[in-house]
C-alpha cells in the first residue's frame, strides 16, 4: 500500500514535441507514457496580461481550431454577354455575407471556425454547408466544402481541480497576484491531455511586450518567478 500511495504521488515533466502542428499531444497519449498519470497541469506566458499576474480559472479557456475551405466553381464568360457566364466572385460574396450570420444569428463567437464546445462546432460545421448548399441553387455554381475538425477540443479547466489548486496557491501567492482573463481563441493541444485525464492550464502574464508569435517576441522574465511558484503549487496539491 506505501509503494502504491508513493507511486500516486509521483510527479513528470513533460516535455512534448510539435505543439505548433497541434498534433503533440496526442502523440505522447498514443505512446501510453501518461497511461498512469492522474491529473495533468499547464502553464502558458502570453503578452497583454499584466507580467507575472496569474489566471488559473475553470472551464473554457482556449478554443478549438477548424480548418475549412470551400471552393465555388462557375463558368466563364465575355464581360460584354455576363448572361452567358456563371461568375463565382458575385456567389462567394454573397456566401461570405451569410456565413456572418452563423455569428450573428445562431452563436456568438469569435474568429473563423474556432469554438468552446463540440456542440458549437458542430452547429458550424452543418451551416456551413447548407448555406454553401444553397448558393449552388441561386447562383448555378457549383460547390464543395473542405471542412476539417481541429486535431484537438476546446481547452476546458475542471473546476474541482481549479478549486484544489487555488486552495494550496492562496497559501503561497497573495490574492493581487491573480486576475481575470477572458477565454481565448487561440488553440492549444493541451486540450487532448484534458479529455483524457484531470487537470487544469494556467495563464501567466508575460508583460506590455509583443504578442506571442511575434517577430519581435519578448517578455518580462520576471514572469519565470510566478510560473515556477505555480508549477510548485500544482506538485504539493
């Protein structure tokens, strides 16, 4: 039972590949070295928040990443006889027009195709190709939807283990150091390590600097304190 309770509290780092190409994640789960482990934890800087002010909070924080292209095609024609042509540029304003309204009248998001549920992705997804559907009708194009679903879900904290992790964080940090950040819409394949065990991902306050992926990136390195406090906190939880 001791050699069982010592292995419960052992604690990994990880360090995965590929994040970039959201596809890190999942490899690391195929290759069953986190079989055994219990609850995952993140920790990302990102410029715009305060530096070294922390938000650790539940559910959605970063959303999913679709991928989609839909390719009209018509047919050409003399600009003196347009009646004898089928011009693509007039339905795919048209249907760029209407995709707004899957923002304005079904869901309010942010972005291209990027969501916090697999509802709303879904509901995206499917309304995408019957507006897309329906201009092959009113403009005699024809069309095709490539819609391909993110390689990871929306980034969702679990709020029991925000609720463990701010009980033993309110013991090392003061209450000033956190803040409030609204959910992004930036992708992270943290994601699929959260769908398949407990855990939670933290912001940390990088500073009044360039954004992340930008050319000229930097960041208050005093930032690296608050991060390492937090990575200790998760450890003694």
């Amino acid at each position: 039972k001791k050699h069982e309770s010592e292995l419960d509290r052992r604690v990994y780092l990880v360090f995965q590949p590929a994040e970039e190409t959201a596809e890190g994640a999942r490899f690391m789960l195929k290759t069953g070295v986190l079989d055994s482990v219990k609850r995952i934890y993140g920790v990302h800087i990102f410029n715009g928040i305060p530096s070294g002010k922390i938000s650790l909070e539940a559910g959605p924080r970063m959303a999913a990443t679709n991928w989609l292209a839909v390719h009209l095609y018509g047919r050409s024609g003399h600009a003196g006889k347009p009646h004898e042509g089928i011009d693509t540029a007039v339905a795919v304003s048209s249907m760029v027009m209407n995709f707004q309204s899957i923002i304005s009248r079904n869901l309010k998001i942010e972005g291209t195709a990027r969501t916090f549920s697999r509802q709303a992705q879904e509901m995206i997804e499917s309304r995408v190709k019957e507006i897309a559907k329906a201009h092959e009708q009113m403009y005699g194009v024809d069309v095709s939807v490539d819609f391909q679903q993110s390689s990871h879900g929306a980034l969702i904290n679990d709020p029991g283990v925000v609720e463990d992790v701010m009980e033993k964080a309110g013991e090392v940090f003061d209450p000033s150091e956190f803040t409030h950040v609204e959910a992004m819409m930036l992708g992270e394949d943290f994601a699929n390590y959260l769908e398949e065990m407990d855990g939670c991902f933290a912001f940390i306050g990088g500073g009044d600097h360039p954004a992340n992926h930008h050319g000229k990136f930097d960041f208050d390195e005093k930032a690296l304190i608050s991060g390492v406090r937090l990575m200790l906190t998760f450890v003694i939880v």
